[in-house]
C-alpha cells in the first residue's frame, strides 16, 4: 500500500488572468511606477505614482525598495481583482527614454532585471496574472492621445497604453492625426503608423503636447513639426509654457469635478 500527498498551489489554482474587466499596468521609470487601473472599457479609472530612490543603494536595498514599490500594485490588484500588466523589459531598449538619461541608463539595467523578476514572483504568490506587453510606441501612444485628454504625465499615459494593450485594445492614431500618415503607412498594421510620428515627433518634449494642437490646419507631419519647434508659444521660452500648462490642469481639474457634482 502507498500514500501519496497531493499539494495543490492555492494562487496558481485561483489565478485571476481575466483582462476584460480591466488591470491594473504599471510604466517601469528609473525612479518610480507609474500605475494605472482601466474599466473594462480600457478608461483610466484610477492613477498614481510609486516613488522610489535607488541612487547609492547596495543591490540588496534596491531589491527591497523595489519589491515594496511592487507590493502596492499587487495589493491594488489583489483588492480590485484585476490581473497586472507591465512592459516585457527585455525589449525596454527600444523605447523612448524621458527624464533623467543618465540615471536612466545606471539603473535601468539592474532595476528593469528585478522589477521583472519581482512581479514574477508576486504574481506567482498572489495567484495574479501578469501580461508582458511590447513596449513599442507606448510613450508616443500615450503622449498623444492621453496625456492631455485625462490631465497626466507622459509615464502614467504609457502605462495607460500598457494596460490598454494587456486587454488587447489596437490604438490608432486620432482621426485629426491621420491625414499627416502617409498611405503606405495606413495601409499596414497601426503599429507602422505609430512608427512614423514616433520618428517625427519624438524630438518634441513631452509638455508641449498638453496643449490643445491644429492638427487640421498641417498639410504634412513637416509642417507640424515646425509649428512646434519654431512657433509653439509664441516663440517665447519653455517657462512661459509651463506657467500656462498650470492653469491648463487647473481648468481640466476644475472640468471634472464639475462633472462629478452635476453627476
């Protein structure tokens, strides 16, 4: 007679990889997460950043800051019942870099190796899915189309792309946009038209595009190009921009909490 012990994993028999009711995503940056949650819509229901200091750290503390910076995604996750979602970081080369690109490239390497391997094994240990999207476009998608439209920074709009990727969303340009992509780019997978205004417009900081742009009144992309390189603000310098950027957010703010009372 032999007894045999069956043990079954509790988290791996409950593991929640259920994307269309949305997840909680989260943009990988040299000194924080940016987080996002989406409805099953793929709108952005909640947001924040998870700050971190990993500059003069051993690789034991950094593990440790990261691993608690990643313990606040997973209890969101764990609370809503939503699967996470993140960047496949092998492939994180390929993706524009904002901020700071020294540190960037001093920590990204250590950082973007264990964020990966962390989630891994919170995802393991909650029973959560995680799904490891390309990171292609996902700053350009986002400084595009959300950062203006929800009032957020350039890293919680990719990280709003990321999660709107993870439930399997194709983001096209705008319509307004479109007329500036050449046929033979429309005419390929959307992934080719982002291609193109990522190769435009990549020189173009990420501020300027919380104001409202003309994109009807360009012929071409060369034209929008110069439009806000030479004339962006009237030709005055960043400072005057961001003073107005301010009182941008404050009218956008003010819009939503107006529709929230009226609601």
């Amino acid at each position: 007679l032999v007894k045999c012990m069956v043990s079954i994993d509790q988290g791996l028999s409950r593991k929640n990889e259920y994307y269309a009711d949305g997840c909680i995503a989260f943009d990988t940056n040299a000194d924080h997460l940016a987080v996002t949650e989406t409805d099953r819509h793929g709108n952005l229901i909640y947001h924040k950043v998870i700050p971190f200091d990993l500059t003069g750290k051993t690789n034991e503390q950094r593990e440790q800051i990261l691993s608690l910076a990643l313990e606040k995604i997973y209890k969101r996750a764990r609370e809503k019942y939503k699967p996470v979602a993140m960047e496949n970081l092998k492939d994180i080369k390929n993706e524009a870099m904002y901020g700071n690109k020294e540190v960037n490239r001093k920590l990204s390497e250590f950082a973007y190796t264990k964020i990966t391997q962390l989630a891994e094994s919170k995802s393991y240990k909650y029973g959560i899915g995680l799904c490891k999207v390309a990171p292609a476009f996902t700053s350009q998608i986002g400084k595009i189309k959300y950062m203006r439209h929800y009032g957020i920074s350039i890293h919680t709009a990719a990280a709003l792309a990321i999660g709107r990727r993870a439930m399997g969303f194709k983001e096209r340009p705008p319509k307004d946009i479109r007329h500036l992509i050449p046929q033979a780019n429309k005419d390929r997978h959307h992934w080719s038209q982002w291609r193109f205004l990522a190769r435009y417009l990549k020189g173009q900081p990420p501020y300027k595009f919380y104001r409202k742009i003309p994109y009807s009144e360009f012929e071409c992309i060369t034209d929008m190009n110069k439009y806000m390189k030479e004339e962006f603000c009237n030709g005055q310098d960043r400072n005057c921009f961001l003073k107005k950027l301010t009182v941008i957010l404050d009218q956008m703010a003010a819009r939503k909490q107006g529709d929230a009372t009226t609601v």
